[in-house]
C-alpha cells in the first residue's frame, strides 16, 4: 500500500522525447511538459482508484491487477491493457487502439519519490512525482 496518498510532478526526465515519438504535436507537447499534474492513488488489495488531476483535465481511473480497461491518455490516445504488481513495482502493459503498438508503463517508489516510468517504441522518460 506505499502507493497510496497524494503526489505531485516535481520533474521529468526525457519526457518530450516521448511525448514527440507518440506523435504528440509541438503545442500539446509544451503544455504536457507543464501539467502540473498531481495523482492520489487508494489501493485495497488488487483494486486501485487512482485520480489524475492536471491543468487540462480531472479522469478517474479504476482497475484491479491483472484486468484489461481501457485508458484515453490526456492527448487523446485510446489505450487498452493491464497494470500488475511484481515485487514492489506496478508493471502497465499497455497498447494503442490507433496503432496496434505497445506502450510500458511502471510505477514505483524510490526513497520518498513516485517514480513513473514509460517506454514507447524504445524512447523512455520518467515523471517524478512527490507526496503532496
């Protein structure tokens, strides 16, 4: 349960790299890099509800480990897949319902700090985030 609580961006790391290979235009680019996004994660065993709140939009996200759902990411892109758990990381295999391609995804904890990982055809950025 070390994913619960209220945590917010502090710095990304290669983030518009990513946002351009997934096909992000440059004004949606500029704006993303600067969301000020703040996520609250509760988890209850294999369920999370998880709220996304940034300057462009507020999405409630739920799923159980292991389940597909389906997920718009705020751009735009429909994206179908699942989150697990291995070890202490969340592990997110997703794909995009445009394209067919894959997008990882992982959730972490390192130190005091949200470590959120993604990887697209092999560009990766992180998004580190802080309790709020």
């Amino acid at each position: 349960m070390a994913f619960n609580g209220t945590w917010k961006i502090d710095r990304n790391e290669n983030y518009e790299k990513f946002m351009e290979e997934m096909g992000i235009n440059v004004m949606k680019r500029k704006l993303g890099a600067h969301d000020n996004l703040k996520i609250t994660i509760q988890q209850d065993g294999n369920k999370f509800v998880v709220k996304e709140s940034s300057n462009f939009r507020t999405v409630d996200i739920e799923f159980t480990l292991g389940v597909n759902f389906e997920y718009s990411l705020a751009d735009g892109t429909e994206l179908t897949g699942s989150w697990n758990m291995e070890g202490n990381k969340l592990v997110g295999a997703f794909t995009r319902k445009d394209n067919g391609k894959a997008l990882a995804a992982y959730r972490e904890i390192v130190g005091d700090e949200l470590v959120q990982t993604y990887v697209y055809e092999g560009v990766q950025a992180k998004r580190i985030f802080k309790r709020g």
